[in-house]
C-alpha cells in the first residue's frame, strides 16, 4: 500500500501528456496529427481511465485502512524561507479524483461524437486534457501555494474552453466575463493566502492547522484580522462555485459547448470552490463569524438560484442556475459544520447533473439537424415539446437526473440532499424553512424544463399535419406575452416574442415566421430501423453519446447507497462515514454511526411530500389540455386560491420579470460597476491619445513646422541660427515646466 501512494504525483501528471503532445503535434506537424485525430481522443479517454482506476485503488485502501498519505520535496530554501511542493492523498483528494476522473472520462467519449464535425476538434481535446490536469493538480495540492498555482490554470482553461467558440460574439463576451469575475475571487484568495503566512509563517496544511489552532486557543492573534483573511479566502471560492454575489458568470458559460457545461459546470470547476472551503473547514470551524457567514452565503444562493431558474427559455442556463442553487446547499451544509452531508451531496449531484447537461446536449444536437433552426433556438424550450417519441434514451436519462435533483427516493439526490435538510432544523429555523421552500422550487422548475422539453401536444400537433396546407407555426408561451388563438375549436397556443416577454396577459400575438423562422414542416415519427434523414425531424443521438448517458444514469440510481448504513459488527457503519473518518478526525467531530430509522422515514416523508408538491403543480400547469397554457382565464378557472384581479397580474409578472431578468442584478452590476470602469477608461483613453500623445506629436509637428520656416528665411548668419534654435528649446522647456505643474 504505501509503494502504491508513492506514485500519487501520476494523478495530475498523465493526463498532461495528451495536452503536451497534441500541442507538439498541431504546431509541427498539422497535417499527420489531424489526419489521425480520432486517435487522440482515444488516448485521452485510455490515459483518463488509468488516473480513474488508480484513483478508485486509493479509495479502496482509505475506505479500508482510513490511511492518508503526504509526500513533499523542498522547492525552494532560504534562511528565512522554505518553500515545499509535493501532494497529499486523503479522503476528500480520493473523492475529488474520482468525480474528476469518473465524469471526464464519459465527457470525452460524450465529446468524441458532439464534437466531431467541429474544425477544432483536436484543440478541443487538447484543453480539456490540460483542464483535467489542472483539476488534479488543485486536489492533490499540499499547500496553498501550490493550490493557487492550479487554481489560476483552472481558470484559464475555463476560459479557453468556455470562449472555445470565440467567432460567436456571445461565447467570447462570456468567457471574458468569467474570467474577470474570477478575477475578484481570485485576489481576494491571494491576499488571503499572503495573511495567513503573515499569521502563521507556513502553507502547509497540517502545519497550518495546527500553529493556527494553537494560537486562536492562546488568544494570540487579531480575531479582526484573522476574520478578514478567512473571509479573502472563502472569496475565492465565491467566484470559482458561482455564490452570490460572484455567480453572475455561470448562466452566460453556457456558450460553450455542451460537454465542457456537464464538465465544468457539473462536477468539477464549480466544485473546486465546495473543494477549498472543504479543505480549509479546520481553518474556519475556529472562527465562527466566518462559519455563520459561509452558511449565509450558502442559503441566499440556495434560493436565488432557484427562483432565476423559474423563468429560463434556454435549457442549459436552467440547468445552470440548478448548479447555482444545489452548490448552495453544499455551501449551507459546510456553514453549518455538516461536512459528511456536504460531500455526500456533492457527490450525487455530480453525477445527477453530469446526466442532465449531457441530456440535454443530445437534445440540442438532434433539435439543431431540423431545417430553419439556428444555434441559439435549438436551446429554447419554448421551441420544443413532444420529443418523447423522437429521442425516447435521452428522454429517459434526462427524466432520471430530473427526478435525482427533485430528491425521489431511491436515487442519489435524495439521499444527501434529505440529510442537509435536516441539518438545517439544528441550525436555523429561518434556515430550515428556505431550504425547505427551495426543494419544493427545486422539484418545480426541473420539472417545468422536463415537461417543456419532452412533453406537451405542440409536435404531436405537427405529425398530425398532411402538409397540404402551410400553418403558421405559433411557439408556446409560459412565461410570456401571448393570449390564444383559437386553431381547431378546442386547440389554443400562446405566442411570444423570443426576447421581449414580460407580461403573461398582453393581447398581441407573435408569429415565428415574423421573427426569422419559418418552420412549416411537420415532425416526422419514423420508426427506429429506419434510415434517419438527417434535417427533418429531430433524432436520436449516436451510440457514444448515449453510453455516457446510461453510465452516468446508474450511478444516478446507485451511488446514493455509499450514503446508507448497513450493519457490521453491530453498529450501523456507511461506506462514506468510513471512507471521510480521517479528515472527520481532523474537524474533531464525531461520525454519527448510529441509525433512527423511524426518524429518518418520518423526514423523508416530508422531504419527499415537498418534491412531489413542486412536480403536481409543474405538471399542472405545463402539461394540460390546452398544450400548457398559462394566462388568466386558466388560472382564474382551474386553479383555485390564486386572486383575480390587478394584485395576481402584478404579482405574477413580478416573479418572472425578477426571474428572466436575472433579480436585476446583472443590470446593477452593469450600471454601478462596468459603467463607471468602462467611463473611466474611456477617458483615460481620451488622456492618453490627446494629451499624452498630442504632446508628443506636437512636439514633433512644431519642429518640423518651424524647420520648414527657417529653411525660408535662412541668412547664413550662424548667431541668428543660434537664436532662433535656443528660443525654440525655451518654449518647449516653457511647455513641459506649465504641464509638470499642472498635473502635480
């Protein structure tokens, strides 16, 4: 076991070799190394699946023996400093690798089809072996330093890989704003990481912890001072997981390819800010300000995130704001001390939501063959419906994922997600409540991305059409303007515009066809031997996109059990209980091993009631008679307790527009923020270019302009030239000496 340990450095050091050698290759030779690109991603997937089985020995052993394990070699030494580089190998840098390496592997066979057709394939592959290095490198890192170091390459491979289509202008505004919001989180990490060396004189770790600790009991440091470096820290982690108020980045990532969204925004760049804090939770668990405010953060993302994704169009920027909203439960879970329950959910979700956004890329590729959709419209939902029928795997695995985050039992969300609920009950009653409400959104608006997607009448309306006749086709307001047009007697179909939706009772109707569609033709069922037109209806994905979905599926239904005890030697023992021990030990807190289970049901009960609360009244009111219509007569019909009148127009616009409109905080953002940067710039810009360079070129001008003059008025008397030239020198000295004054 410990010659096994020795080569832990192998984790982060494989994977480089494919972002190595692609990048020697396209630089020296282009043309060999495309010709056999398949070749690549077959390499980067064989040398994935080596870190991912060497990283699930390392797990066996430490769910065994509860054995870490820490190597160092001194990089740089002085009298006065010592830096060491080196990695450490515990429970949470084994979990960690395995949803790193687990979830990558399944992406890039995911990859090696969604992006096949695409000019930078081979890049592709490149960057997401470099981001993979980067992700493993930060988990196995043994200090803080070495933790930036990795930290600053994961951001700039997000950046690369988010701007990875950078001829979009969106991708490319979309990667800069992730990166300058990073950017914040980052400085604020730096400086955190500069105080507590201050403090402590060390960045390992254990050393860390330790000299820390004994100087918070010795009441020997400035708890003002220690609080706003553990505050600087858990800013960097801010930014990486998208809390509030540094989450503004994550919806407009969703630019990027699809892959790189269930990768980054999944299981992996999102979770190295869960990671730091889950790392350094010895450092804050001292410090209970820092604790409290960790969990404040956790819960105001927990329900911001859900009520901006009640509104969203776009399936991956709901899916998004799910990843905003469920990292915030992580982050609560952390706050509160729950550090069992935070990696437990961590672990599920990843999984969970790797399925969803891959789910929802197969229905992206399949929803962009149909003729007259653009990049952009085959990610609105509003735009879909009924593709049950066209792409029944992917319906499947996106329903199971949906299900997961909506916390049915048995799958994996459940599990974790019911255990910091009722965490929350011994923290915050005010807490508890939130959370709770939030699980309820949480059911409801996964299930309004599911229903809008796969179910509903709208294409079935379509597959009904003989194509004699040419009928406008009408998109399906939920959340829009619209009111209904009658089609058939009893059919009625909202309408809305694709960017301008803001009143759920306006009396205009939009037509597709008058915004650039013209989609007339039906959705055709074929049967599923036959051969698929491509561009005609949309269709099922490939095989090696829908194996990743069936792989990532069962660990949806299964990898929830790690969480469940079982008996042993007369105690109820859990895999993860067993597994996290020694870091547990670390916090000096108990596991608790055993098990109420009439208690545990009795919660569940009501965790559960709570989900399926979000799912009936999502089904209520996107999968009806009238193909999901959602305007007042309906409402004022069918749905009882809900007021008639001015206060539920006003209030249900209220909720929209506050969800559409992202809670306005882009827009304040933009206003009090990237306004004045940019107006600052701008005259800076304006300084640079008319003063600074004015002067420069005046300069230059006035001597040539008064060369050309003397060359006409020359004498040949060398005391008139000396006069001429030293009055000249005089005004330019003139000149500088009233500017050097003026601007000091």
């Amino acid at each position: 076991m410990q010659q096994t340990y020795q080569y832990g450095w192998l984790i982060f050091f494989i994977p480089l070799s494919v972002a190595i050698l692609l990048g020697v290759g396209l630089l020296l030779f282009p043309t060999a190394t495309k010709k056999f690109r398949r070749m690549w991603a077959f390499h980067s997937v064989l040398l994935l699946s080596i870190v991912m089985i060497f990283s699930m020995n390392l797990s066996i052993q430490q769910i065994n023996s509860n054995y870490s394990y820490q190597y160092v070699w001194s990089w740089i030494i002085t009298n006065d400093f010592s830096l060491e580089f080196g990695y450490l190998l515990d429970p949470l840098t084994s979990i960690m690798s395995m949803l790193i390496t687990t979830v990558g592997i399944f992406v890039l066979i995911y990859s090696d089809n969604y992006m096949a057709h695409d000019q930078g394939y081979l890049i592709f592959f490149a960057y997401m072996s470099f981001f993979s290095t980067s992700m493993l490198g930060l988990v196995t890192s043994s200090n803080l330093i070495q933790i930036y170091i990795f930290w600053e390459l994961v951001g700039m491979s997000s950046y690369l890989l988010i701007g990875f289509w950078s001829t979009r202008p969106l991708a490319a505004n979309a990667c800069q704003n992730a990166f300058v919001t990073n950017r914040v989180g980052d400085f604020g990490l730096l400086l955190g990481i500069l105080g507590f060396y201050w403090i402590t004189g060390s960045f390992e770790f254990q050393d860390l912890f330790e000299i820390f600790n004994d100087l918070i009991y010795n009441n020997e440091v400035n708890f003002l001072f220690v609080t706003l470096c553990a505050g600087l820290l858990f800013g960097g982690a801010v930014a990486k997981s998208a809390q509030f108020p540094l989450h503004v980045w994550l919806p407009d990532a969703m630019e990027g390819p699809t892959p790189i969204s269930a990768l980054i925004h999944a299981a992996t760049m999102v979770a190295a800010g869960i990671f730091l804090v889950a790392r350094l939770l010895p450092l804050f668990i001292v410090i209970p300000s820092i604790m409290n405010f960790i969990s404040l953060i956790g819960i105001i993302t927990v329900l911001l995130g859900a009520t901006l994704a009640l509104a969203q169009k776009d399936i991956k920027r709901g899916l998004a704001y799910s990843t905003m909203s469920q990292l915030g439960y992580i982050m609560l879970a952390l706050g509160m001390g729950s550090y069992r329950s935070a990696l437990f959910h961590l672990i599920t979700h990843a999984y969970s939501k790797a399925l969803l956004f891959l789910g929802s890329g197969s229905v992206i590729h399949s929803m962009e063959g149909i003729v007259g959709y653009s990049p952009y419209k085959s990610q609105n939902m509003i735009l879909m419906g009924g593709l049950r029928k066209h792409v029944p795997i992917t319906k499947n695995a996106f329903l199971l994922g949906t299900l997961s985050l909506c916390g049915i039992p048995p799958l994996a969300c459940f599990w974790s997600k019911d255990e910091i609920l009722n965490d929350t009950w011994l923290y915050s009653t005010i807490f508890a409540i939130i959370a709770w409400v939030t699980a309820g959104l949480t059911a409801f608006y996964m299930f309004r991305i599911y229903l809008l997607t796969f179910e509903g009448h709208l294409n079935v309306y379509f597959q009904n059409y003989s194509g004699k006749h040419k009928i406008p086709f009408y998109s399906i307001s939920l959340w829009g303007r619209g009111v209904s047009k009658k089609i058939n007697k009893n059919v009625r179909l909202l309408a809305m515009t694709d960017d301008k939706s803001y009143s759920f009772f306006s009396k205009r109707t939009y037509r597709i066809d008058d915004n650039g569609r013209n989609m007339t033709r039906p959705f055709i069922t074929i049967p599923r031997f036959e051969k698929k037109k491509l561009g005609s209806y949309p269709y099922e994905s490939d095989n090696n996109m829908l194996l990743p979905l069936l792989v990532l599926g069962l660990f949806t239904l299964f990898v929830g059990f790690i969480g469940i005890p079982f008996n042993q030697e007369g105690a109820n023992v859990d895999i993860l209980s067993k597994w996290l021990t020694p870091s547990i030990n670390l916090l000096h807190k108990k596991l608790t091993n055993s098990t109420n289970w009439y208690e545990f049901i009795k919660d569940a009960i009501f965790s559960v009631s709570i989900g399926y609360l979000g799912i009936f009244i999502a089904s209520f009111l996107y999968k009806s008679p009238y193909s999901s219509l959602l305007n007042l007569d309906l409402i004022n019909s069918t749905l009882k307790g809900v007021p008639s009148g001015p206060f539920s127009e006003k209030m249900l616009n209220g909720i929209y527009c506050w969800s559409y409109n992202r809670a306005y905080i882009d827009s304040f953002y933009k206003r009090s923020l990237t306004g004045w940067t940019r107006a600052l710039a701008e005259l800076t810009h304006f300084f640079d270019r008319r003063v600074i360079d004015g002067i420069t070129n005046g300069v230059g001008f006035l001597s040539f302009f008064i060369g050309e003059v003397l060359k006409y008025v020359g004498g040949g008397r060398i005391s008139s030239y000396l006069f001429f030239y030293l009055s000249y020198v005089f005004f330019c000295f003139l000149i500088f000496f009233i500017t050097f004054l003026t601007y000091t």
